[in-house]
C-alpha cells in the first residue's frame, strides 16, 4: 500500500495571522480617516489610494507567482503557453507604483504632523504586505485541497464515501 505524506504549505496559524493582519490594517487605516479633520474629498482620495494599492498587491503577486511557475514548467514543456502577457504583467507592475506614488505625493504635501505622516504609512504597508500574504494563503490553500483530494482519492478509488454509507447504499 502506497501512503504518500503530503504537508500543507500554510500552517491554520499563518492563515489566521494573515486574516488578522490584512483586516487590522484596513481597519486602522479607516480609524485613522475617519477620525482626521479632511475634506471629504481628501478622505476619499486616501481611500482610494488604498484600495488601489491593496488590489494591485493582490493583482502583482498573483502575476509573478503565475510567471514562475510558468517558466518552471516552461523547461520541461517548451510549448507551455504563460498566462500573463508582458503587456499584463508591466500594467501590474506599474499600478502598483502609481498607487504608492499618489499616495505618498499625497501624503508628502498634506500638512500632517510627522507622526501622522509615519502611521499612514505604516498602516499601508501593514496592508500592502498582508494584503500578498492573503492572496497567498488562499490560493496555496485551495491548491492544497485539491492535492489532498487527489491522494484521498488515489487511496480509495471508489470515490470519497466511506464503507460505512457504502453499506447502507446496497
């Protein structure tokens, strides 16, 4: 009997950190909006920034990871097509960089206090980091799952049920 040992790259510890970190950033950013003495139109800037910035996060990992793999998968197959264009993956490189360079233009010329200044940009990089560090646990989690189910599969080809409901079937 073949039993093949597969471990899951994602501890639940690192999971749940990740949720925490990407969601306590969100929430401190908004905190911090909400409370500030602005324009409406100046929080919505700030607003915008981040949202821009968290899903070019999300949007550039997601590409350089597909790119690796592609290449690595690439030596072996040589006809193996990428998923991302060029013309893709520089959109999402250069995204990211107008949505750092809007925000801290922005934030260089508000007139902020140091300290508030140094606590946005804390708060964004909580959430740009985090926001990668979810996009990587969901996709190596649904990946895992999916390998998992193949070798649970492997073990029983029957399919999933148990002798216990394959009894009851009969």
């Amino acid at each position: 009997m073949n039993h093949q040992k597969y471990q899951r790259r994602n501890t639940p510890a690192f999971t749940a950190v990740s949720y925490f970190a990407f969601a306590a950033g969100l929430f401190l950013f908004a905190i911090g909006v909400y409370n500030a003495d602005w324009q409406l139109n100046v929080k919505g800037y700030y607003i915008l920034c981040v949202v821009l910035i968290t899903m070019t996060c999300i949007v550039v990992q997601k590409v350089a990871r597909d790119n690796a793999e592609d290449k690595f998968l690439q030596q072996d197959n040589p006809k193996h097509k990428m998923r991302n264009t060029t013309a893709f993956t520089g959109m999402s490189y250069i995204g990211l960089l107008i949505g750092y360079a809007m925000f801290f233009i922005g934030l260089y010329n508000a007139p902020f206090e140091l300290n508030v200044k140094g606590y946005y940009i804390a708060v964004v990089l909580l959430i740009s980091y985090s926001a990668i560090g979810v996009q990587k646990v969901i996709r190596d989690n649904v990946e895992d799952k999916e390998i998992l189910g193949d070798l649970e599969f492997n073990r029983n080809p029957q399919g999933y049920l148990s002798t216990k409901e394959t009894d009851s079937t009969k």
